[in-house]
C-alpha cells in the first residue's frame, strides 16, 4: 500500500488545543500531537471527535534554548480519522492549514534542518 501523505511528518510530543461548534455550542480539548506537518496533526486526547469535523487547532512548539518562549502553530482543519489507542485514548488525524509561515516555524523549532 502506498502512502499518499505528500508532505514530510515530524514525530513531536507537544500540547494541543482544539474547539469546535456542536449545535451552537463551543467545545474545547485538549491532546498531545504524536507527529505533525505542514499540513495536518496527529494527536492523542481522552474523547472522540466524529469524522467530518470543522476544528481551530493551536499547537504549541518546543523551545529551543535561548528562547524565552514557544512558538505556537494556528490553523483551521477537519477531522479525517479517529483510532481507539487504548482504553479511553482516541488518536486523531486532522487535515489542517496553518497561519503563517509554517516551514519557517518549524526550521526556528528545529523541527526541520
């Protein structure tokens, strides 16, 4: 089977923080990514998203050192996929578009080389 991903993952372990509407109402969660691209996530949370839906995505980078703080990723996306990870674990895969300039974000995080 070949992958159709056409941009590179980079594993990270790093706080994300979604919302989304349901019926008017705002929603929030907080996950882990296990990798991340310039186009989408992959994250870990304790509750499941359906398939479908709309997210606003903040990822929150590492600091390297010398930085007083961490940059943070912006973007809107959709849920693609969900797994069950465990017993009450979801891994979620999210299409996203990122504000800014994301390739420069990642090369100032490291992420990149």
């Amino acid at each position: 089977m070949q992958d159709a991903r056409k941009t590179k993952r980079y594993p990270l372990r790093t706080p994300v923080y979604l919302t989304w509407s349901d019926g008017g109402e705002v929603l929030e969660l907080a996950g882990v990514t296990r990798d991340v691209s310039m186009k989408g996530i992959f994250f870990l949370a304790g509750a499941a998203l359906n398939v479908g839906t709309h997210l606003k995505v903040d990822v929150v980078l590492p600091t390297l050192s010398g930085q007083r703080r961490g940059m943070k990723l912006h973007g809107e996306g959709t849920v693609l996929r969900v797994e069950r990870q465990g017993r009450s674990e979801r891994g979620i895969a999210a299409k996203v578009a990122f504000e800014g300039e994301t390739e420069e974000t990642f090369l100032a995080c490291g992420l990149v080389q």
